[in-house]
C-alpha cells in the first residue's frame, strides 16, 4: 500500500469471482471513499486489463440496491417484503430459532449452501469450520469443475498441466468446450500471439461463440458427444500410424486394449454420433497429429453432462497418443491450481479434521430435491446461504423455488443485494464486497498468489462473511478458538509453510506488492518422459480403478441422459438439445445480473435456433418463443441464423428470473442429475422443445 497524502491512497487487491483469470486490481481512495478501480499494468498475465463485469466495479460497491442493514422478512416467501432490525436482534432470533431446530430433529435439519461467489480463501470457506463443528448436514460443493477433474485424474492423474503463458509455443491449439474471450479473456492475448506465429486455432463448441467467431476452424459436434469424436480422431491417428509409438510404448498404458477400442469408432460411425461429416473428423485428426507442438484447452462448459468425466477421460487421451507433452507448449493446458492447494497451510485454516464423514450430505446440484423430500429424516428446516444465489445458479430451478417459498424452511442469506434467493429468506444479512474486506486469492487459471487488502471501510452495517459467522458463532455460545481469529491471522496462517512452491513468499512482501508468483520449477508441467500421476506412472488408456466405480476402463462414448439416443421416448417430445451456457459478456454466472449498466449492456435474454428448426415450428427472428419441457418453461425472443448447430438451442445462464421475460430463466429448464464420476452436474442433458408465442411476453 503506498499513501500519497493523508486522505488519498492507492490499495492494492484482487478480483473475488468465479474465474480463473483472478484479477490484480489498484483502488484509488479519497476521503474514505473509492475514486477508481484499475487493473494492475504490472501484473505477468492480467496486465492491467479488466473485464466489462468488473471494469465498473465500483457502481456495485456504492449500488443503491446495496443492502447495508440486517433485514427480517414481513411479507409471503418470494415476496421480497423486510423490515430493518439491528444486528443484535437478528442474532438472538436466528441462533433461538437454530437452537430449537437442534433440540428438535437435530444438527442436520441444518443445511449450508455456499459456493464461488467469492473464490477467495479466507471468504469463501469462512462458514466450512463453523458447520462442521455444528454437525450441520455436510453440502457437496460439486457443481463446476469436479466431473472433468475426475476424468482428467483416471488419464494422467494430478499431474501438472501446460502453464498458461506456454500456449504461446503451441502451433496448433484445440480450444474444447471453451468460449476464452468471455470465460478467460487474458489467455487471450497468448492465443493471439502464437497465432501472430504461426499457430491454428480450432474451437471445438455447439454454438458458434465470441470464440468460435474469431477461430481459423470452428467444429460443431451435437452436445455430449465429444468422446465420440475424441474416439474417431484416435481411430484415425492409429490407422494411420500418426501417433507416437516410442512415447506411447514408454509412458502410457493399455494402448493396446485402446487400438481394439477404436476399431468401434471408425470416422464414419463418430460422424453418425457427432453430427459431423466423417472429412471433417479425418481432417482434425490428420491437422492435430502432424502439428507440433499441439494443445488442449478445455474448461467446464463440456463436463455439464451425464458423461461429462467420460468425455474429459477421453480427450485428454489425445496428447499421449502423439507424443505432444514432450514439447514446450504441448498437452493440456490448464492452471496450477493443485500447486496453490498442496503450498499454502489450508487445512490449519479449513479444519477438514473436523468434518464428520458420517453425517449426511447433499449434493448442491439437488437443492431441489433435498428441499422439497419426503424421504429425508430429519427433513432439512433451515438453509443458511452465502456466497451463493441458488435461485438463479442451481439446476431445475422451479423445484428450488419451491423449496425456498416453504413457510416451515427457516432461511438465512448473508448477501450484497436482494436476490432471488434472498426474496425468499427470513433475514437477510449485509455482506461487504471485495473492497471492504480481506482476503487471499488462488487463481485457477495462472500462477499468481494475490492479497486483497480492504481499500474502505464497510459500508451501513455490512460485514465480511468471517465476521458474520463469528458472531453467529458467538450468538449460539459456541467457544471453540478457530472460529474467532481474525482474517489477518488467517491469511498469515495460509502462508505459514515450509512448500518450496510459497519461497520467498510473505505477508508482508504481499502487504507491499500485492502479488507473487509461485516459486515453481523450471520442470514443473514437464510429462515429456512420463511421470504421470497415476497408479501406473503412465497416461492410463486403460484405467483399471474404474471397473470398482462400474464404468468402462477404457475411452468410450456414452449417450447423454437426455437425448434422442439417451432418451428416444423423451426426445419424441423435446427433439432439440438445450445449451444454457455462460454467454453473457457482462454477467458471471449470476453476478451483475441485477446492475443497470450490465443489464443494459446484455439488452435481453435470445433463444438461438438454426433455421432449419425454426422454418418447421413457424418462427421467425424476433418472434416470441415459449421454450419447454417437463420441469417448466421460459418466453423470450428467437434469433435465428447460424450461431448454433441444428438439433440444439441455446439461451444464456445468469439471469435472474425476477429480471427475465416471463418470470424465469434458464435454469426453469435444466436436469439436476449427477455426473458419471465427480459428482458434477448433468444440467446440459437437457431436452426441450420451442414453440412461437403470440402474445406479448410481460417484463417481470
């Protein structure tokens, strides 16, 4: 922090979201109030740019809509009616009421739910300690990145990927299932230079994203179906001797249970699957393994399936078979995020000792289910929610509604602004945005270690969400010494350890520069002589350890839940596949979606439709549209044209249904099943059909 005269200073912090950018950011302060927010220019990977969600940060900081004070519920669930009460009071009712439920039925009628709506350490898993020593029913936090880090895990186990900044030597890149310009904006600048040297770029997606628009080759499988297509590039690569038969005898494993595998998926049959013409796969195929070096890109967007840690096995079958980890710039791409989690002293914060495995869990993808059961004993009586808008985010969205509106489910939310989910809550609690709290931030997406410093005072009666469980903590008389240090103390422990990766590495050298990198070796994303991280050592083409878990030991394709294939009864009713995929430029995931500028800037939701399924169902650009299926519906605008394959549509995730035409959003839609490994979400199995509207569709 450097201080330029007594009232102005300059504090250096972090963006707190749902990315793996993680932006280094400076505030600029006058008078106790924030002035400006910029990026830091001298950051290696963000460079001082920041994203259209954050480049106006500071208008959701001192935004109106705020909520500043603790607020009691006065009207019907949903209704978004509350009355101003004082922080002592709201304690006393909220740990009287929590205490009778205790006595009553037990801990577990307790539910957390929290998620990414901060990913810093310290906020994001301030209420972990507190739950556990309560004995609260145990929520599985699941719903992103977990279904492809268990298939990625079955191929080369926690093995270090490709750094980031290395894509700059790949010169053919693979963007799978991934819109970079918007979910990762500053890999962007990487890409474009390798391309600057030579490098092609192919994006492997649906729909024809912001990504797919500015790509050399955009190849449109049928969502779910990429292993299918994995398998038949495989084919080809074999068939016709294009892998890398030294780097394949010496550091990988059942190539031979793999080449009989692939006689199943000749580029004709994984064209049938695929929706692409058999060329197209022999021409990736060919492109891809007599390019080097070669990279892989995936993020979350293809695991959302009933065989999303299938498809992730697969791919990521590819870079072993032609050898691409022995160059610089080669294999998969991804961040060092098992590096900051194996580093920093997190277990001395999280307390995971504490954690009865025997207590009962719920998978946050099921909120719906466990709120509206009959079958749970005791039934869950109470919801406690932060860091988190399940309304807006979580699957099968009626079913949420309903579970929120029951007048018997006690519900507290510690928030920044009235969501659909705080509508439906009994007290909601101020909660301060990242410039009024402090934090330490990971990244998921580069190497960088980065401390947020509180730039202002917390605004009304906000509090950081450390601070609101210590005082519930408090309020329910609870003693135990860990779940009353302060958040400097925290992030001082988080950096107290001996890890090579944390050299060099302080609180006080971050306290002045804001940012480290990770002392990782010069070797550290080296697979170039093997050395996976599995039970073998090898990349597993043949994974025994998935035959306990009752799935295929080798790379297969398997249908999704929901598909004509999948489903052929179901599809007969809902014939075209649903994408709700995270498109909005200006909101992340629910994020912003609230804020006039923001919304302004998105305009309104579209359902895209090729034209070919538009012209049967008698709908047009512009028309209104009812998009449905067995779980509910959604009304908003077509547009046709070629943004998405035939056989699927698409409307963006992230809005709120209180904001959305005709009273819903995306997730009115989706699937809330689980997936095959990981216990990720299903969510893009999801079939629906569309219909045109001819009455108007009322704003809500």
């Amino acid at each position: 922090m450097s201080t330029q005269t007594s009232s102005d200073k300059i504090t250096r912090g972090a963006c707190p979201h749902d990315c793996p950018d993680t932006c280094a950011w400076q505030v600029m302060v006058q008078n106790g109030t924030a002035i400006k927010l910029v990026g830091d220019s001298d950051h290696p990977f963000t460079r001082g740019v920041l994203c259209a969600k954050v480049d106006h940060y500071l208008e959701r900081v001192y935004s109106p809509e705020r909520i500043l004070y603790p607020m009691r519920r006065v009207g019907a669930k949903g209704e978004g009616k509350f009355e101003r009460v004082s922080w002592d009071e709201a304690l006393m009712d909220i740990s009287g009421r929590l205490q009778d439920i205790i006595a009553q039925n037990g801990p577990t009628a307790i539910l957390p739910y929290s998620y990414m709506g901060t990913q810093g350490l310290i906020q994001r898993d301030a209420g972990h300690p507190f739950f556990d020593r309560l004995g609260t029913t145990r929520l599985v936090r699941n719903i992103c990145g977990s279904a492809g880090f268990a298939g990625s895990v079955v191929t080369n186990g926690i093995s270090p990927p490709t750094l980031p900044e290395d894509i700059v030597h790949s010169r053919f890149i693979i963007l799978w299932g991934t819109n970079t310009v918007v979910t990762n904006l500053h890999l962007w600048p990487f890409i474009q230079q390798a391309r600057k040297n030579g490098a092609t770029l192919v994006v492997i997606d649906p729909a024809k994203t912001r990504t797919a628009a500015q790509a050399d080759w955009h190849v449109q499988p049928l969502p779910g179906t990429d292993a299918a297509l994995a398998l038949g590039m495989m084919h080809v690569i074999v068939q016709e001797s294009l892998y890398d038969a030294d780097y394949v005898e010496r550091y990988t494993l059942g190539f031979e249970p793999l080449r009989e595998r692939l006689t199943e998926y000749p580029p004709e049959r994984a064209a049938q699957i695929t929706g692409l013409e058999a060329d197209e796969i022999i021409k990736l195929a060919k492109a891809y393994a007599t390019t080097r070096p070669t990279a892989i890109r995936t993020l979350i967007g293809l695991e959302h399936h009933s065989n999303g840690a299938m498809m992730h096995r697969t791919i990521k079958c590819l870079p072993a078979l032609v050898g691409a980890w022995r160059e610089r710039g080669g294999g998969i791409i991804g961040g060092p995020a098992e590096a900051f989690f194996r580093s920093l002293n997190i277990a001395a914060v999280r307390k995971p000792e504490l954690e009865d495995q025997n207590i009962r869990s719920v998978n946050m993808v099921q909120l719906g289910q466990a709120l509206t059961s009959h079958e749970l004993d005791p039934p869950i009586r109470s919801l406690i929610v932060h860091s988190s808008n399940p309304a807006a985010i979580a699957p099968n969205q009626n079913l949420v509604l309903q579970g929120l509106r029951r007048e018997d489910l006690f519900t507290v939310v510690h928030e920044q602004f009235l969501t659909d989910t705080a509508r439906s809550a009994d007290y909601v609690l101020p909660a301060t945005t990242q410039l009024e709290h402090a934090d330490l931030l990971w990244s998921w997406g580069h190497k960088y270690l980065t401390l947020n410093q509180p730039a202002i005072e917390p605004l009304g009666e906000a509090v950081p969400n450390t601070e609101f469980f210590r005082r519930l903590a408090a309020s329910l008389g609870l003693e135990d010494a860990h779940l009353f240090t302060s958040d400097e103390e925290r992030i001082r422990t988080l950096l107290t350890s001996d890890h090579p990766y944390l050299d060099g590495i302080s609180y006080e050298q971050l306290e002045e520069n804001g940012w480290a990198p990770l002392n990782l070796p010069a070797d550290y994303c080296s697979l170039a002589e093997g050395g996976f991280a599995t039970p073998s050592g090898k990349c597993e083409f043949y994974a025994e350890s998935l035959i306990a878990q009752g799935l295929d030991p080798l790379p297969t394709h398997v249908p999704p839940k929901e598909s004509p294939v999948g489903d052929p009864e179901l599809a007969r009713r809902y014939p075209l596949m649903l994408l709700t995929a995270k498109s909005a430029l200006h909101f992340l995931n629910s994020s912003y979606a609230n804020l006039p500028r923001h919304l302004k800037a998105e305009g309104a939701p579209h359902l895209d439709l090729h034209m070919d399924d538009a012209v049967p169902r008698d709908i047009r650009d512009g028309d209104q549209v009812r998009v449905y299926n067995d779980r509910g519906e959604v009304k908003l605008r077509a547009r046709v044209g070629n943004r998405i394959r035939t056989g699927v549509v698409s409307m963006p995730s992230g809005w709120w249904a209180s904001l959305s035409p005709g009273g819903s959003s995306a997730n009115a839609l989706t699937a809330d099943g689980l997936s095959d490994l990981g216990g990720g979400g299903d969510f893009h199995d999801t079939l629906v059909e569309v219909e045109k509207v001819m009455q108007p569709v009322v704003t809500g």
